[in-house]
C-alpha cells in the first residue's frame, strides 16, 4: 500500500470521526435545550417561592386564629347523619327523572290534543260565551248592590252602641242583612292565597 493510499485511510478514519461527533453535539443540542429551559424555571421558581412561602404561612396564620379542629368534629357529627336525606334526595331525583321519561311521550301526544280541543272550543266561541255569562252575572250583582246603597237611609243613621246593636237585632231585615254580610265575609276569605290562609 502506497503511503497517498495510508494518507487517504486516515483522512477517511478522522472524517468519520468528527462526523460521529457532530452527531454527539447534535444530540447534547437536543438534550441541552429543555435543560436550559428547566434551568431556567428553577430560577424563576425561586425567586417566586420565597414571595408565596411567606404569603401561605401570613393565609394559614389566619386560618389558625378561626379555626378549631373541634369546628371539623362538628360539621362533621351534623353532616353524618344528614348523609341519609341527601340519599334520600337523589333517590326522589331519580324517580322523577324516572317519571318524566315515561311522561314524556305521553305529553308529546296529548298535549297537542289538548291545544287542538282547547281551539276547536274557542272557534266556537265557548270561551266568549262564558265571559259573557260572567259579565251579565257580574252586571246583575252590581246593580243589586247599587240598589242596596241607594235604598239605605243613610242620612238616618244614629250611632249604635252594643246594647243598641243587640236592640236592633230584633228586626228581621237587620238580622237578613247580617246574614248576607257573613255570607260575603266567608266569599272574601277565598281571594286570600292560600299560603296564606294556611298559617
């Protein structure tokens, strides 16, 4: 082997060489970079910890001050025991999911039936007829009431006393009219909602 041919060997060994280690700094590239970057997180996250060490202990000192374990015991008794309505609950909760699921489709037919019966009756003007019927009753009443107030001798009124009530009550009109008054009294109690009159 001629020494050009020697040469060219060791040229083509040292080339091989320094191209395995460009691969090598290609891969120290790769490696080096999110090394950089955690490098860089840490030194961000300590000049942060310091800050928000000393923030979550001042928080927890506050908390230490209001707070008992003896208050968690207690939540804790209260909660245990309602555990049972909170089953309870979301047992009734599933029922009525339960329940609208079957009701559903039903109401999807019958509903619009309902809307279409509900029509049919006001083209032949059932509604109108009925508020007509309302509205003459509602003229009779008034007028009867007017009646009634213009009759009264209002101007003969005297002052009556317990002992003169129960005088007048002798007289069968008085005793008539005291009738309608407790009858109107009992109709003016349904306006009340019914909340209400419950209490």
């Amino acid at each position: 082997m001629t020494n050009e041919e020697l040469l060219l060997e060791r040229l083509k060994a040292i080339e091989e060489r320094l191209e395995g280690v460009a691969r090598v700094e290609k891969q120290l590239e790769a490696i080096a970079g999110p090394w950089e970057t955690l490098t860089d997180l840490g030194k961000d996250l300590s000049i942060l910890m310091p800050p928000a060490t000393r923030r979550l202990t001042e928080e927890l000192a506050e908390v230490e001050i209001g707070f008992q374990a003896e208050d968690l015991f207690t939540l804790l008794k209260r909660f245990l025991p309602a555990l049972k309505y909170l089953t309870w609950s979301l047992e009734q909760l599933e029922n009525l999911i339960d329940w609208w699921a079957d009701m559903e489709p039903v109401l999807k037919i019958t509903v619009p039936k309902m809307i279409d019966q509900l029509d049919d009756l006001e083209q032949h003007r059932v509604f109108a007829m009925f508020g007509k019927i309302f509205s003459v009753e509602m003229l009779k009443f008034m007028e009867r009431l007017s009646e009634v107030a213009l009759s009264a001798r209002l101007d003969e009124a005297k002052a009556v006393g317990p002992v003169g009530l129960l005088w007048q009550m002798r007289s069968p009109e008085c005793r008539q009219g005291l009738g309608v008054l407790v009858e109107l009294t009992r109709a003016l109690s349904k306006m009340q909602p019914q909340a209400t009159a419950a209490t």
